[in-house]
C-alpha cells in the first residue's frame, strides 16, 4: 500500500503543477489519468461486476438512450411544416428579365399565367436562377440546377417539395433532414435530397441534443462519472487512507479536465457534425430509395408525362472511338459522306471532350466547347436540332491516343437536356477579328460587328470570333456538370446493345421495319457485302432476305429504295467493315493535308 500511497502523491503534485501553470502533461495525458483513476477505483472498491468490459472509454463510446436523456437542448423550437417548403425563381433564358417566383410544390396550371407574363412557351425558354428554401443549405442548389438544367430538373425539384412536406409526418424528422442537409451529408443532387427524405434513410441518422464541443464533452465527463458513482461512493466510504486519498485526487483531477477538447475529439472519432440543431451521428448505408424522373408520381410532374420522364441512355466504355464514331454513322442513317471530316476532326487532337451530334441526315462531330460558342457551326446545330424528336447527341471522351488509335468512352445524353443546357450558357464573342480583300487586319465588336452595312461585309475576306476567356471556362464548368449528370444516370452497355439503341430512330423510318436487327446505311451494307466482311440481310415486306456477295454491284447501281441490315448479334461484318473504313479515310485525309501543304508551298 506504501507504493500505492507515493504514486498518489506524486499524482497530486503534478495536478498541483498543472493549476499553477506548468503543462508537463497535456489535458489529453490528464484525461487518461482520469480513466485509469476511475477503473483503479472500480478494481479497489471490488466492484469490477458493475463495470462493463473495457472500462470507462468503452462506455462513453457507447451511445445509449441515457446520453439523450442527459442532454438538454437550449430554445427549443416547435413548428408546422411550411406548406410551401420551397420557393424558386424562374426567369426567360433569352431576355434576362422577365422572372418570377414561384412556391413549390406547384402544377403546370399555376404556372401557365406566370410563364404568360414572362413570355416563356416552354420549359427551353425558362431557367431557374435561385432556389429558396427556410432550410438552410437548400440554396445551394441553385448553382448545380442552373448547370443540369433540363426538363425533368422542375419535376424533381417539385417531387423534393412535396416529400419535404411530408417529413412532419415522423417525429422529429425535419429537424433531422435540415441537420444532414447543414452537415452535407448527401451528394448534392436533388435526387439526393429526395432519397433523403425517405424514413429508411433518415432513421440511418441520431440527432442529439449537444450544441458544442464543450457541452458534449462535459455530458461526457458527467455521464462517465454517473456510470461510476456506486464504485466511487464505496471507494470515498472505505476505510483504507489510500482509497479515501484516491477519491479526493479523482475529484481533484477532474477539474482540469478540458471538456471542450474531449468533446472535439469525440465527435471526430464518431464521425459526428455540430449543426445548428444538434450533434448529428451515423448515416452510413443510405439506400437508394428513388431512382430518377421515372420515379416521379404523375401529380407532381409539370412538364413531363410519366412514358417519357427519365428515358434510360447508355454508354460505353474503354472503346476504339474512331471505329464506334463510323459505325453510328452507319446505323444511324445514309450520312457516311461527312464521315471523312468528322474523323479528320477526332484524329486531330484539338480536345478531350466532344460531340457527336446526329439529326436527320446530317452528323457533326466538334469539340464540346464548341457547341457554346455563338454563331460556331455545332452551336447553331445544336439551335437548329432542338424540336427535332430524331436529334441523338453523345458525349466522346478521349482517354488515350497513340499508334493503336484513339480510345476512350462515348455517352449517349438527353438531346433536349443538351439543347437547353447550351442555350442557357452560350457565349457571345467579345471581338471579331477580319481579314479585308486588300490583306488588311481589322478587329471589330460584338455591337459594330452587327450592325456592319453589307457594302462593307463585302470588303472582308475572312474572319474568326474572339471569345472572352472567363466565358469559356464557365461553359466548359457547365458542359463537364451537365456530362458527369448524363453520365451518372446513364446505363454501362456492351457495343451490340449500344449500336442497338443508337439505331432505334433510323429502323423506325424504315418502310420494312424488322425490331431485333440493325439497320444499316446502304452504302456501308453494300461495302460489307461485296468484301465478304459477314452476313447482309435486305429488309422486305414479309421478312428479309439474305444476300450473296454478287448481288453488291447490282444494288449499288439500284436506284429504287433499298433498306439494309445485320443481326444484332452478329456484328463481325460491321467490324471489320469499321476497321477498314477507319484506315481508308485517315489514309485520305493525309493525302489531302500533304497536297494541301505542296499547295501552301506553291503560292509563297
């Protein structure tokens, strides 16, 4: 016992050394001292059947009913669910001016009378500039809205509206939802939000009443103490001099103890967040209670109807690019004479990013930016593309190029979702710089550039707009959000399924439609036929019929409506006619850059 005694005295003069301003330990090392005290105190008082396995450390881990119960939580407030949880401003793309606000949830009839004011005909014409809410962090959307904005973006925001309304449904869930959404503990997206708001998920949470680090700290200490009060009360009771010193250095002891730090440090280990209405815990294994726009129920759809909301894209991945670029021209429709240009483009290396856009007969391939660009080709494509129910547009990614080729993904995207996501973000150039007749250089702005007479239009040789670099880097910022959206909703598929997809419009206007199949350009058809490359079936009212390798130059020389096709799950023929194409066309494009630079040679 003599042993015991000194260590509590040399125990005592360091408590002693610390309040007079010595830190040889830190509050850390106390707080250790702490909790080995109170065990040493447990073990002493032959109480060890009262104390759970592990000590105090594992107790004040442990998160109990009694830790809720030992909590008060200051200004309390009590409230009904707003009946309009949500409230956005919507405003005409194309003035800037005309706005209104409008409280969600909502319906197209409430709507219409605003969009008459705003002269807004549909929802290509509007965009959502603010999102307002009474819960704080729900105007953070705004910015990821204005970047995804689309068709479906209305009705989600308007489900996640009608799914706030319903949280006063569960005790204490709006409090729960409006920390999670203050702690961001959700992805950001709306569709995160809805699924937040589903009980399943919220029930994966524990709010506690603690509004600092030094408040929980202190329940801590206090609740560590309770936990122990029996083993404490026999150990100051006991008639030993050492067991009675010991409960005077405990109680001592715990005076220095830095309850804030201890709660800081506790909250960290449990992964908690303070937020303003309380300390949230847990929240791991959320699932995936709403899918997407399909998911939406009919009332709160304003725009879209329920067979056309969340319509499933695809995408592929790790894929030779140049290849798959001439096989959509192929089964998309008789386009392959812009096959050569847009490959030339690819091969050039200009970008990582681009587009391929597809409507009618005619296919644009350019770098994304590009399409942001006022008066750029693939941005009045885009314009001229977007009532077009055939328009197809796809996301080409490049992840590497050398002597194999170009691979990479391509993401097929919402073709109205692109039309408006460009629209919204256009940028105007900020100068136009010209070339007159006689070599002159002359720059103009956007306002003399319009306004120019015709006589003088006619002086100028050639010309190229200058675009304000802040302009581009926002509209690239918005193309790679409204990309990463497309791609996070769209389905991973193999090539037989993806070509499928991509064809669907081109075997629609078929007269000798044959679902199953891919329907292919004549002239690629023909090119596989004749090479031998596989099996080319013609589409005919009462079935197909296979053709042989001799009927090729015959058909070619046809000029009546002929219509094409390959088994869907036979796509050798198709390779290897993209293969050899591929090979062909770069092949001609070199020539033409050799003989266009013999001819620069030539003119200097």
């Amino acid at each position: 016992m003599a042993v015991f005694d000194d260590k509590i005295g040399a125990l005592i003069n360091e408590v002693e050394e610390q309040k007079e301003g010595n830190q040889h330990k830190s509050n850390g090392d106390i707080l250790g001292e702490l909790s080995a005290a109170h065990q040493t105190a447990a073990v002493l008082g032959n109480l060890s059947d009262q104390v759970e396995e592990g000590g105090l450390e594992q107790r004040i881990i442990d998160k109990t009913e009694a830790r809720e119960s030992a909590l008060t939580r200051p200004d309390e407030k009590d409230g009904a669910a707003p009946l309009h949880p949500l409230r956005v401003y919507i405003g005409n793309v194309h003035d800037r001016i005309s706005g209104f606000t409008i409280p969600l949830p909502t319906t197209m009839e409430a709507l219409l009378p605003f969009f008459a004011d705003a002269d807004i005909t549909g929802w290509q014409d509007m965009e959502i500039l603010e999102v307002m809410s009474d819960i704080d962090g729900l105007g953070d959307l705004s910015e990821s809205v204005k970047r995804t904005m689309s068709r479906d973006t209305v009705d989600e925001l308007n489900y996640l509206a009608a799914r706030l309304r319903t949280l006063q449904d569960g005790i204490g869930y709006d409090e729960m939802f409006a920390a999670v959404v203050e702690a961001k503990r959700y992805d950001g997206s709306v569709t995160g939000l809805i699924n937040l708001t589903f009980a399943e998920n919220l029930n994966r949470f524990d709010l506690l009443p603690a509004f600092s680090n030094e408040q929980y700290g202190d329940f801590l200490v206090n609740f560590a103490g309770d936990e122990s009060a029996d083993a404490f009360k026999r150990l100051d009771d006991s008639g030993q001099p050492g067991d009675k010193e010991l409960a005077r250095y405990i109680e001592k002891l715990e005076k220095y103890v830095d309850r804030a730090a201890y709660g800081r440090d506790a909250i960290k280990a449990e992964n908690g967040v303070l937020t303003e209405k309380g300390l949230l815990m847990g929240g791991d294994g959320l699932q995936e209670m709403y899918h997407g726009p399909r998911d939406i129920p009919a009332e709160y759809r304003v725009f879209t109807e329920p067979g056309e909301a969340g319509k499933q894209t695809l995408k592929i991945s790790g894929v030779d690019i140049a290849a798959t670029v001439i096989k959509l021209h192929a089964v998309c429709g008789d386009n392959m004479g812009q096959a050569a240009e847009n490959l030339k483009t690819l091969m050039s290396g200009q970008s990582r990013n681009y587009l391929l856009l597809i409507e009618g007969g005619n296919v644009c391939l350019s770098p994304a930016l590009e399409a942001y660009k006022s008066g750029a080709e693939t941005s009045a494509f885009v314009s001229s593309s977007a009532g077009s129910p055939d328009f197809m547009a796809f996301a080409v990614r490049v992840n590497k190029r050398g002597e194999d080729g170009v691979t990479g993904d391509l993401v097929e995207l919402n073709g109205k979702a692109l039309c408006a996501n460009v629209s919204h973000h256009t940028v105007a150039p900020e100068r136009i710089d010209a070339v007159l007749l006689g070599g002159q250089a002359k720059s103009y702005d956007l306002w003399s550039w319009i306004n120019l007479p015709q006589s003088a239009r006619g002086d100028i040789r050639s010309y190229a707009s200058r675009f304000p670099d802040s302009g581009l880097t926002e509209a690239a910022g918005c193309y790679a959000s409204f990309m990463d959206a497309n791609e996070t909703v769209s389905e991973a598929a193999c090539m037989d399924t993806f070509l499928a997809n991509a064809n669907t419009a081109f075997m629609d206007a078929a007269e000798n439609r044959r679902p199953g199949m891919i329907r292919v350009a004549k002239d690629a058809a023909l090119e596989m036929l004749a090479r031998g490359d596989g099996e080319v079936y013609r589409l005919i009212p009462d079935g197909v019929n296979k053709l042989v390798p001799i009927v090729a130059a015959r058909l070619a020389r046809y000029t009546g409506r002929c219509e094409f096709a390959v088994k869907r799950e036979d796509l050798t023929g198709l390779d290897k006619w993209a293969e050899r194409a591929v090979n062909k066309l770069t092949r001609q494009n070199e020539r033409g850059e050799r003989d266009k630079s013999i001819y620069q040679r030539e003119a200097l």
